[in-house]
C-alpha cells in the first residue's frame, strides 16, 4: 500500500507542475485503478478538464431548501467515457443528482443498449430512493448475463441497504454458485449471517474463506469466535485449537499476537472450566495466556496493566 500512496504523490507533484490535461488524465486513471473515493477531487479535476466552472446554485421549495453544484460552460466532449462515468459516480457520492442524470444522459446517446450504462441507470435510481426500477433493471441485465458479477453484487447491495438481509444472503448464495472462488464474496455473505444471528451458516462461510487464505491469521480468530458463540464441548476444543493456531501463524509471520485472539483463547479456557470440559492443559493455556496479555499492556498500556491484572486475579 505504501508503493500505491507514493505513486500517487509523484501523480499529484507532477500534475502541480505542470497542470496538463496528461497528467490530469492520469491523476483520474489512478484513482480509478486503485479504488480511490475522491468524489469532490475528481469533480473538481473533471471540472479543469473540460474547462467548466464550478457554481453554487440555492434553490428554494415550500418544504426545504438546497444547493447543488452546477458546471458552466466547459467543453463537454474533452471527457472519455470511463472518465465521465468516474465523474457520474462521484457525483452521486455528492448527492448532486442533477448532474449526475445530465453526465448519464451523455452516455446512453453514446452508448445506447449498453448494459454497463443501464447498470448505471439504476444506481441513479437507487440514490432517486425509486428502488423497484432500480431492482427491475438489475433482474434484466442478470436475467441476460448470468455473469454479470458488477449487475449481481450491486443488487445485493440494493437489498442490504434497504434492510432485507434475508433476500441479500440468498441473491448472494445464488452469486456464489457461479464465483466460488470470490472470497469477498464469502467474507460479506458471513457477515449477512452474522448480522441475521445465523451462526451456523456464518460458520460454513469462515470455513471457506479459511480454504481460500490458509495464512491468514484474523479469519481463523473469526472462526475460533463463532465457534465460541455456538458453544458445547466440541466447538469449545476447536475454537481453543483455532485460538491458538491463529497466535501460531501471526509468530510464524512475525507479526505482534492478535490480543483479540488472546482475550478469545482465554474466554474459550474459561467457558471449558465452568462447563467441566476443561484438562490441565486447558488451564496451563489460561493461565499463560493471562501472562502473555499482562505483559503486553506492559510495554503498550502500563496504566491498564492493574486493571487487567485484576480482571484475570493475577497477582
């Protein structure tokens, strides 16, 4: 990440030197490529792009008051098409509606049938608050491309939004059917299930997610946790197994214990005591653990050090 920001200060330095529509265009092309969400730069830097000016307009109902930013003037035809959907996008991040139908009305007489525009139409809906045309043009154009990962995860998004969590793990159990391999996918489809309570299921997806990133330590502290939640004597003993091998990969890759995985390992040692499935082993790892935190608030908290020590009733 830090090579993505230092290539973008060199952007930024060389369009402050040289303010050319190259290094403008560039400056977009970045944000576009590495997801960055500068809806008030990019509109600003389509702005000098085109030449247009920047005004504020107040406008005034019976009911409320609001401004909107209007472009004057400006040469329209300097923005490509992957630029004035950028542009598009941004604008609706700002709420300014308006101009975001007019850049949209430009690219369905440059591209009319487009699916890509049409998915663009109903994100314009679903930010208009008309949600119903919205998801009937998400309906077609996944009706018509089966494929069509961008149509399928902005619907589930369109349903999570408006609450319907239920509808939005099923749309994306049915995207996982096609991608199977998209591990975002699984991550946001076990935190629907987590959201809804649904444990069990969360669980499946964790399992997953573990299969597609065996190194990757938080996901085995997220398992370890629901398993926790789920409780009884066998999920208890996997979730200790899996509390302790996430400490195990984050030593492996030198990197400082996860003290969420700390706190779990100790909770999970705890619930095995009171249940009466605990060994010698289970309170060797308590009370060892309980040390390991102590000595980590040490060097990061000393002030907290008491405290934690009188949680655990170390001495």
């Amino acid at each position: 990440m830090a090579s993505v920001d230092s290539e973008l200060q060199t952007l930024e330095a060389e369009y402050a030197s040289s303010r050319t529509a190259k290094t403008l265009t560039a400056l977009l092309r970045h944000y576009r490529e590495h997801g960055y969400r500068q809806p008030r730069r990019v509109e600003h830097l389509c702005s000098l792009l085109t030449g247009a000016k920047l005004t504020t307009v107040h406008s005034s109902s019976s009911s409320s008051m609001s401004e909107e930013i209007v472009a004057v003037g400006g040469n329209e035809a300097l923005l490509s098409p992957t630029v004035r959907e950028q542009l598009f996008l941004s604008l609706l991040d700002l709420g300014h509606l308006e101009r975001a139908r007019t850049e949209l009305v430009r690219l369905e007489r440059q591209f009319p049938g487009s699916s890509r525009v049409d998915r663009l139409r109903a994100m314009h809906m679903e930010a208009c608050g008309n949600f119903s045309a919205a998801e009937e043009i998400y309906k077609k154009l996944i009706h018509a491309d089966p494929t069509d990962q961008k149509s399928m995860k902005r619907f589930v998004s369109m349903l999570e939004a408006r609450g319907n969590l239920g509808a939005a793990a099923r749309s994306l159990v049915d995207y996982l059917k096609t991608f199977m391999a998209d591990a975002e996918a699984w991550h946001h489809l076990a935190t629907l299930y987590l959201r809804m309570g649904d444990f069990e299921e969360a669980q499946f997806c964790y399992e997953e997610l573990i299969l597609h990133q065996p190194q990757n330590p938080f996901l085995y502290c997220r398992y370890a946790e629901i398993l926790y939640t789920l409780g009884g004597g066998s999920n208890l003993k996997l979730a200790r197994q899996n509390f302790c091998y996430c400490l195990e990969l984050t030593q492996q890759q030198h990197k400082p214990p996860l003290l969420r995985a700390l706190y779990g390992l100790v909770m999970t040692c705890q619930m095995q005591v009171s249940l009466g499935t605990s060994n010698s082993s289970s309170v060797s790892t308590y009370q060892s653990t309980c040390d390991r935190i102590c000595e980590i608030y040490a060097t990061t908290n000393p002030e907290m050090q008491a405290v934690v020590r009188e949680a655990f009733g170390a001495k």
